[in-house]
C-alpha cells in the first residue's frame, strides 16, 4: 500500500498520476531535489522514485508518461 505523504497528496495528483497506477508500479516517493545525484535542473520539477517489480510492466508505463506529457525528462537509478 502507497504511504501518504505531502507529496502523494498534492504534488502526484496534480501531475495528473493516479495512486493505484503509482502503487502497481513500485512508487516509493516523490522529492523536489536530489542532491546525490549531482544533477542540476531548474527549479520546476519533481522526482519520482520507483522499486518496480516488473521490469516490463514499468518500462511499459515510463512509455506511455512519456508520449502523454512532454514534461517527462529521464529515468535514472
């Protein structure tokens, strides 16, 4: 079951992200900044970090988030 937090809330509901298709696919969070990473973007953008269970099924959704919003801009583990 998907945690509640501030981010499932407001900030995954207005990316327009359904709960139950976060939770099918390993949703663990979501973050403003990811300061490990070392990667730098610009100040209007969410992260979204995932433990899919099923390499296929997830590849499938990234795919389909990708042609339905332009916003997408890559996956990183």
């Amino acid at each position: 079951m998907l945690k509640t937090t501030i981010s499932t809330v407001f900030m995954n509901r207005t990316l327009g992200l359904q709960k139950e298709v976060l939770d099918k696919h390993g949703f663990i969070n979501s973050f403003l900044q990811d300061q490990s990473a070392g990667i730098e973007y610009n100040k209007d953008f969410v992260i979204l970090a995932f433990r899919p269970s099923n390499q296929t099924e997830f590849q499938q959704f990234v795919n389909s988030e990708t042609r339905r919003t332009q916003s997408l801009i890559r996956h990183y583990s």
